[in-house]
C-alpha cells in the first residue's frame, strides 16, 4: 500500500498560515461543543528516552489522528516528527507528514488564534522576547490577525537579535527592529510575545500596561517557568489552548496561587462564550501549551491541498 | 525531511520467514532479560471507532516503535496499517512499513517460534483448521522450522480449502491437502494449528493425542473463543507470547479455570528455562496473542536489509 508522505517544504507550501488559523479556530469550537477529542498524551519510554504521543480529532466526521516524537534521547530534539491523519468517520489513513515545520505551524496559529480573540482589535505594535522558532511563527500568526506597524524583537544574542529582525521584516512586510533589552522591546507594547527556552522569569512585571495582551510560550512549570506568577496576578483574564495540558504531567507556575483557577479554555471563547476581553484595558494573558490533536488539523489542510 | 516507507511488497521481497524467526527468537530472550519492553496497548477512539497503538522494542539497544491501525470503524479492518521503528539508543526514526503483510509474518514468525521450542522435534505431519491469512503464515513458520512431509487443511468451504491447499502445496514445497473434516485433517497430526474467526470451539478434545502441539491463532475471550478450555485442560504445557496481553483488556477463556494459573511466557522457555516440552508424550498448547514492539523488530529487519 502506498501511503502519502508529506515533508516540511511540502507544509510550508501548502498551508498559509491564515488558512491554519482558521482551521484551528474551527477545531476549537468544535473543541467547546465536545466533538473534537484530546485525551492526555501518551509515553512509552525505555531507559534512554521515550516515544511522545499526541493523540486526538473529532468525534465523527474531519480528522483524528496522532503525532509522535522521540524525546530525551542523547542528542536531543530532533527533526523527524511524524503526524498521521485519518478520516475520522472511516477509519482510513489519509496521509503522514514527517518534519519539524508542521508542529512550529500549529503553535503559531494557535497563538494566533488567542491574539485574535485576546489582543485588542487595534493592536499594532508588538514585543518579542526570544528570536527563535516559536517567536518566527508567532510573528506571522500575530501579523495574519492584528494589523501590525511596529515589531521589536529582544533576545539576548545581539547577533541573533539582528539577524532576525531583517528576516522577519522581509516575510512579513511590517518593520521588525533588534531591542537593546527587555524593556527597550516592550515599552508601550500592545502584544508581548515571550518565546525563550529560559526556565527563569523574563518579563518585569512593571512592565505591564492597561490593554496589554501577553502570549507566553516558554516554560510554565512550577519553579521552572518564563514568567513570574505575579504577570498571571495582574491579569484581567487568563486563557489557554489547554487547561488539563496546563496542569499535566506536571504542575504548572500557577499551581497553587489563587490564579490557577481563573485560568479559562481559549476555546470556550472561541465558541461564542463571553469574550476573552471585556474592555480596551484589560490585561489579557495567553498560556500557550499546545492542544493535542491540533497538529492532525493541520496536516489535514496539507494532505486536502 | 524524507522518510522511508516501505510496502508489503518490500516486506515481502526482504524478510524470509526463517529471518523473521531468528529475530523474533532473539527478542523474546532478550524480553526474558528485561531488555525488551512491551508495555500494554494503548487506544485513542471516537464515537466511531479507535485508533489501536501496540508500543514497545528495546531498552538500550537495538530498536523500539509502533504499530498503529484503526480499528472498529465502518467497512472493518484495513491494510493502512504502519510501524515505525526509531534507533532504540539515540531515537532517531528509521523509517516506516505501511501495510498488512508485516503484522501477518510477525504472528507467523511468533508462531514458528512456539513450534520450534513446543512441537516434537520430528514432528511431520499438520493439521490446520482454517484456511485465511493467519493459517497461511502459521503453515509457512511451521515449514520453516520443522521438515514437514503431510499437511492437510480443513476450512467450512470447500473451495477455499481446495484453493489455499493449491497455493501452499506451491510455496512450501510440502504436500497440503484439503481436508472433508475437522476430524480428517486433525487425526494422528503432531501438529494442529486453529486460525479461524470461529468464537465457537473448533476442535473436538476428543482429538487430542499424546505428543501433539497446538497452536491456537484465533479468539481466545472467554464466551468467545476458537478452543474449548478442555483442550488446556488436556495439554501438559501451555505458552503464550504475552501472558499479560492473554488476560487483558478482557479475560481469557482461561480465567477462573484451574489452567489460567499453568500458562508461562514463551520468553522464558526461549531465554534458556526449562523446555516447553518434557517429554515426546507430551500435549503442549501455545496461546498466540501477538507481543507488542515484535512487528518493530521484524520491520527493522525490512528497513535493514
């Protein structure tokens, strides 16, 4: 049997990411109605590593189907991804897409879809704290949402910094430039995306402002964590892709401080609950995890192309 | 990323079933040892069907993987099903196989491994009760590992029974004739192999003999199995390839009879334990269930060739 298999170059020209935005603001309404499934990831490891399953799609018609990665093995993370879709009603497998670029995909249009439901609608400047992947696509995601005029990316290599100021101006049209700190990037910021491998708080809480909306990335375990709890404090609202992820397999940096129970499910506002923002200067705050079964939509988009 | 995926005409052209023996062998002694894992399965479902995972493969070396198929959904089993095998040191994905001709040299060559340590070692004549894709594999693992001289095959249809007799007689080299009977095929047989989808015994424990091996391919849940639990009763030995995948996730036909607590695990008999067999008078049964993580080590064998 021939079976399909997709690569990254394959993804990168099939899926814009308007078009994995949406698909995945559709998968999470039908998140909200129960018809799109998500249970807890899978691990089965021996003494070097473990293999990762994401397991997850809809209920009766669209997609299911899984991701698995390799993970903890010597040499670290790797490029050789692989997400197989099945029709959700049959059964049939549709098609695999191996690589690392879908995964980056999803995050970002998640992302984007918690911009679009969480930032403010006039939202034109924007601040990153990080220059790696997860920053790249949460630009584009941001910029497919908001119209942006004013990017400014802080990360602690100036070199890197720099370098990807000049890409990112050139993919997204809008003017990126390098920040000389943290604050010189977020300072009258409408967005702040942070996206850094940093298990230490990157964001000064001063640095807050009415209307601000925040987007956090990196690590958001317990004592190992890109924010200060103290940012979820003075948020109005607190939203993620996934509450249960949020808190498994373990605790999050808000476990345990009166906000873990504010945190609510970005696709229960997505589905036509209240809005995520109830005013132009509420401070908004996105936990993004990453919704398993996402990654089966989107894949579906390249294989249906 | 490319990855290689390889079909059921690849399987076929690169792995022997004498080659798929040997690997399977040298697993289950490593099993024996701790050094090959197989945890449970895993099922991921919707309202419609499930996604089935059987996981597992070596601990530090050699490989680990998965099998994935979809199973329950409308239009029944399907040959899309995949393993991939990933370097089990450094989680690096070696490739895929996509189809249904490695599950079915897998089970065989688990087969060919009982009757090679269960079956007398002249033992020369065959009786198979079933005529479909398990039989076929069962008869080409037992040519394998003991030199054959009668086989006969019997099966509710005439025509089929006709026909598998043909195309074995062809591709083992041994004479295997139809069978008008349960009875016809079974008598004086040193080996008797049922691989139906009968959940209804098939074999009258009448027939059983001193010296004869069975081995039981089809339904083994209790109120639906292929064998009475009379025929355990009667055996001196009984082995299966996963004692705890016999009782789980439903009870075996054996559960609450004084047999369940007399199964052992292949594995060990393989590994250097005692023999299955004590003595040529001996009546041994094998409980095939399918070990996890064998169909990565079997496709591995593809994918190395």
């Amino acid at each position: 049997m021939a079976v399909r298999v997709l690569t990254d170059a394959d993804v990168a020209r099939r899926v814009s990411m308007p078009a994995a935005i949406d698909a995945i603001e559709a998968a999470l309404a039908r998140r909200a109605q129960g018809r799109f499934v998500t249970p807890p990831r899978h691990y089965v490891g021996n003494e070097r590593g473990a293999l990762a399953f994401t397991i997850g799609g809809d209920a009766a018609d669209g997609v299911i189907g899984f991701r698995v990665y390799a993970m903890g093995f010597p040499g670290g993370s790797r490029d050789d991804q692989l997400v197989a879709v099945y029709d959700a009603a049959s059964g049939r497998l549709k098609g695999l897409v191996a690589g690392s670029w879908l995964g980056e995909l999803r995050t970002g249009a998640i992302g984007g879809v918690a911009i679009k439901h969480a930032a403010r609608p006039d939202a034109a400047t924007l601040a990153l704290i990080g220059s790696g992947g997860q920053a790249r696509t949460q630009l584009l995601a941001a910029a497919a949402v908001r119209e942006l005029r004013d990017v400014r990316v802080y990360s602690r290599d100036a070199a890197r910094r720099l370098a990807f100021a000049e890409e990112m101006t050139e993919r997204t049209g809008v003017a990126v430039r390098p920040a000389a700190s943290p604050e010189d990037a977020v300072r009258d910021a409408d967005i702040v995306i942070t996206a850094t491998s940093s298990r230490a708080p990157v964001l000064d809480v001063a640095l807050l402002r009415p209307g601000m909306h925040v987007s956090m990335l990196g690590a958001k375990q317990r004592d190992a964590s890109e924010l200060d709890p103290a940012v979820a404090g003075r948020a109005t609202a607190i939203v993620t892709d996934s509450p249960a992820q949020l808190e498994s397999p373990v605790p999050s940096f808000l476990a345990g401080t009166p906000d873990a129970g504010r945190v609510t499910d970005l696709a229960s506002h997505v589905a036509g609950g209240p809005p995520v923002r109830a005013s132009a200067d509420d401070i908004t705050l996105f936990l993004s995890v990453g919704l398993s079964g996402t990654e089966v939509v989107v894949a579906d988009l390249a294989l249906r192309e």
